[in-house]
C-alpha cells in the first residue's frame, strides 16, 4: 500500500470526525483555538488508535485472513464506505457547545469504529502500522481541528458532502485493494 493510499484512507476515515467537528465548531458562540485543538486530539488520536487496535487483532488471525486478504480489505472498505455514504443521507445530529471529555469521547469513539477494522485489513496487507496509523491520526488532527474552524464560520451544509466523499474514497481504495491483490493492477 503506497503512502499516496494511505493519505487517502486517513482523508475517508477522518470524514466522520470532520462532519462532527462542524458541527461542533456550529455550537460555540465564540470559536477558541482551544476548541479546535480538542476535537483534533480526541479525535486524531482515536483514529490513530483505532487501527493500530484493529491490526493487533488482525494479526492475531493472520494464518487465517492472509490467505483472503485483499478480499477482506475490499468487502470492510466498501462497507464502511457505503454506510457513510447511506448515513450522510440520514438527520444532521444535533450537538451540544461542551467540549469536555463527557462530550468528546463518545464522538471520538463512535467516529473511529470503522478505522478498527481498516485496521484488521491492514493486517491481511502486512502495511506497517505505526507509520500508517500515525498518518491516519494526524490527517484527522488536522480535518478535525478545521472542521471546527469551518462550522463556527460556514455553517452545517458541508457535512452530507463530506461524508459521502469519505465514503467514496474508501470505496474506490477498496476496488483499488482487490484489484491489486488479484493481479490485475
């Protein structure tokens, strides 16, 4: 997987974050850097630890998914890429201004499940997981953190956008997957 693919999976899977982050950045009656650098935290660094999660519990099955892993790569990127595509459709989510713990983890979590199994897919690809999650993470440290700025001066109308282009892009890394790893690539 070149650095170019992860860039672009670290661009699909920090959508979510940056969708939420809009909205944050909606909810704050002044804007401080201090907002932004939060959602960029919590954020970022679920989407770091996520797939680093995700491949230690991917290798532990390696025997197993070596033998189906440009497969298992395809089916999790186009499923996660489909399911932001399908709820970038659904209602905005309504948030609070509160930028503490209480309010960020849940989002930091909830926003980072679909990098765990990225993650179990790069285990089947045997990418180098420090350096990719690292990407992952500050791609979305940076998404994040202007997702803030951008919601406190543009308003919500970019979230839909923004998760159907993540989901497109995790979709197209998929095929992109699959078709390497059957040779025609």
């Amino acid at each position: 997987m070149t650095l170019l693919d992860l860039f672009l999976i670290g661009i699909g899977l920090s959508m979510d974050a940056f969708a939420v982050s809009i909205c944050k950045g909606l909810s704050v009656r002044r804007l401080r850097l201090s907002h932004a650098l939060l959602c960029g935290i919590y954020f970022g660094g679920f989407q770091a630890l996520m797939p680093t999660l995700g491949y230690f519990l991917g290798s532990s099955f390696f025997s197993v998914i070596s033998q189906v892993g440009y497969w298992l790569a395809f089916i999790l990127l186009a499923l996660i890429g489909a399911n932001m595509i399908r709820e970038s459709f659904g209602e905005t989510e309504t948030l609070d201004d509160d930028f503490g713990p209480r309010a960020l983890l849940p989002l930091a979590v909830a926003t980072s499940i679909d990098a765990l199994a990225v993650g179990v897919s790069f285990a089947a690809l045997e990418v180098d997981i420090l350096p990719a999650a690292c990407l992952i993470g500050v791609t979305t440290f940076i998404c994040s953190a202007l997702g803030v700025k951008i919601g406190a001066v543009f308003g919500a109308r970019f979230r839909a956008a923004a998760e159907r282009a993540g989901g497109v892009v995790l979709i197209l890394i998929g095929v992109k997957t699959l078709l390497s790893g059957l040779g025609i690539l």
